[in-house]
C-alpha cells in the first residue's frame, strides 16, 4: 500500500507541470466596456460642474447643477392662492387660473390720480415714479397720510397712481396728494379718488419645479416664490436641481461647462461605469483553438504580479474580424481582439495592463 501511495504521489508531480503548460498566455490591458450618459434631468443654466475627466465617481456624487429660473415677490404682503403644483405647466395653470400666485399687497389702498387738481407751477406738472407723496382727504383733512407714487398712464400724461403706504381712509374717499409734509398748497401735485389695491398676479413660463410658498404666508417685495425651468417635466415629478451620478465609475467626458444653457435631456457628462470594465487582449490565430467564449481566464495586474494575486474572469467574446498592425506592416498571422468580463476592485483603473491566463 505505501508503494502505490508513493507511486501516484509521483503521478501527480509530473501532471502538474504539464496542466501548468497548457496554460496559453496573453497580454492585455484594462478597457471601459460602455458608456453612460448624465443627462440634464430639464432645460436650464448649469452651474457647479464637479467633475473632471478621469474623476472616480460614486453613486450619488453630485456632478453639477441645473439653475432654476426664480420668481420673486415683487411686493409686500399675503398669499392668497396658490394654485400651481410642483411638476405643472406654468402655461397650463395660468390658463386656468390666471395665474400661479396671487399676492394681496400689504397696502390696501391705491389713489387714481390726476394733475388737474394740483396748484398750477410747471414743476407740479412733473411726476416721478418712486417719489414719496404726503396724503390728506378734502372733505375736512382729518384723514392723512403717505403714499408712493408706483406708476403713470402712458396715454395721458396727466394721470398717475399712488399706492398709500401710511394712513387710514376709506373706500371713494377723495384726496390732495402733496410733495410737502406741512401740506403747502404751492406743493400739491393732483387730486386722487381711494380704491383697493389689485391682488397681484404672479406668473412664469416653463415648468414648476419647486414651490417656495403656501396660501396663507406672509411675504416680503424680492422673497423667492417659485422655481420653474424651461421645457415640461416627467408627469408631475419634479427632480432636484443638483444632477448626481446613478452609478459608479470614471468620468469619461464633460460636455457641459458652467454657464451652458442646456435642453432636457442633453448630455453633461458620460462616464465608464466600473461594473462594464473588460481586459482586451489581442490573440493570434494560432492560438484561437486554445481560446472559447465563456471559458473561464485568469488575470494578473504587472504592477502586482509579486503578490500572486489573480481575478477570476469569462471569456465573454472574441472577434471575427482580424486586426490590423498599427504600422500597416504585413502580418505574418491574423490577429484577433478577445473581452473577458471580470468584476474589478478600488485598485483597478481603466488603462491598466495584466496578463490573462487561459487553460
């Protein structure tokens, strides 16, 4: 029994080099298997690109951000309807609507003005938008009060509004509006009747994004309302400005820089996702026999080959149409471009050349 036991230990010591022999040996270096596209998730400004060609991204990693277009309150005073939804249309809400926010100003009251009441001097005739203006009612003067002159009528020169930013009066009350605080006669300007002031309407063009008020909040003049973007959104979800990566990889293109204006959907980046790296490697039609699609290879990095350390691997296709020397010399036997599909590690950068062992 010991001479057959030392008998097939020596079997299997001469197999073993042979089955090493059968090994067949290529070189080959690591490739991006595909690309994948970061799309721009709707049409904007983008801003804050992250990334540069070659960066190793994670899922999740922000690549850059798509600006919003901003609507800002442009008086002070309280929601009243809010009637768009993150994901509408801005066109189809103001068409329904008539608009996206309505504001009812702080200010109640707006005078209709007129110069004809006002003390005759060529100054008087010469209204400013912007300019402050003392109020004080005709009937008796108990009712005073300031005011703002906020717009002028374009077909008549004489007209112009006040919006009362002090005071209290009543609905048809009619009033002296003057540029001096003691109420000189030689400083009245015009002659105005009391109206309420018109609830303001708030509209945009594109898309809602993000909503920044509900009905019922009190806003100040340049507080942000709303964010729409140019074009429609999916059904009525609404994405985040910030474009992150869906996968992790390299980044293999920037196609779109801070300040480019974008469509939904256009390209801001491609990347090489990690899970589609493959080992290339060329092999001559001498040793295609020695080589099938999903056989089973093994691979070695050059800069690690001292740590025996080996990726197992499938041989996932292999060319039918020969390659070409990079000379154009003649070759002295076809050769053929080959995949294996192996699944890499954080050391592994596209780039890198192995050795792929096939039995």
């Amino acid at each position: 029994m010991k001479k057959i036991a030392t008998l097939g230990a020596l079997l299997l010591a001469l197999a073993l080099p042979l089955a090493a022999q059968a090994e067949t040996v290529f070189a080959g270096e690591v490739t991006a298997g595909t690309t994948q596209v970061i799309a721009a998730p709707y049409g904007g400004l983008v801003e804050d690109v992250r990334v540069r060609v070659g960066d190793s991204v994670k899922i999740g990693d922000p690549i850059a951000t798509v600006e919003t277009g901003k609507t800002y309150a442009s008086t002070d005073g309280t929601v009243s309807g809010v009637f768009a939804r993150e994901g509408d249309s801005a066109d189809g809400v103001k068409t329904q609507y008539g608009a996206l926010v309505y504001i009812e100003p702080i200010n109640r009251y707006t005078l209709e003005c007129s110069t004809e009441k006002g003390y005759n001097s060529s100054e008087n005739r010469y209204i400013h938008i912007g300019e402050s203006v003392f109020l004080k009612c005709t009937k008796d003067g108990s009712h005073q009060g300031r005011g703002v002159v906020t717009g002028l009528d374009e077909k008549e020169d004489n007209k112009f509004t006040v919006e009362v930013t002090g005071g209290e009066f009543y609905m048809g009350e009619t009033v002296d509006i003057y540029r001096s605080g003691d109420y000189a006669s030689a400083s009245r300007i015009g002659r105005g009747t009391v109206g309420r002031t018109k609830t303001v309407a708030v509209n945009a063009e594109g898309s809602v994004l993000k909503m920044h008020v509900k009905a019922g909040d009190t806003v100040e003049r340049g507080e942000l309302l709303f964010e729409t973007v140019a074009g429609t959104l999916d059904g009525l979800y609404a994405p985040d400005k910030q474009v992150v990566s869906d996968t992790a990889g390299v980044i293999a293109t920037v196609d779109a820089g801070n300040g480019t204006s974008v469509e939904k959907d256009a390209k801001i980046a491609t990347i090489y996702p990690n899970d589609a790296m493959q080992i290339k490697m060329v092999i001559s039609e001498a040793d295609l026999m020695d080589v099938t699609v999903g056989g089973k290879a093994e691979i070695e990095f050059n800069w690690d080959a001292d740590s025996g350390r080996r990726f197992e691997g499938t041989i996932s296709s292999i060319s039918y149409l020969s390659e070409k020397q990079s000379d154009g010399a003649a070759s002295q036997s076809a050769q053929y471009v080959a995949y294996v599909d192996f699944t890499p590690d954080e050391t592994v950068r596209i780039g890198m050349t192995v050795i792929v062992y096939v039995e």
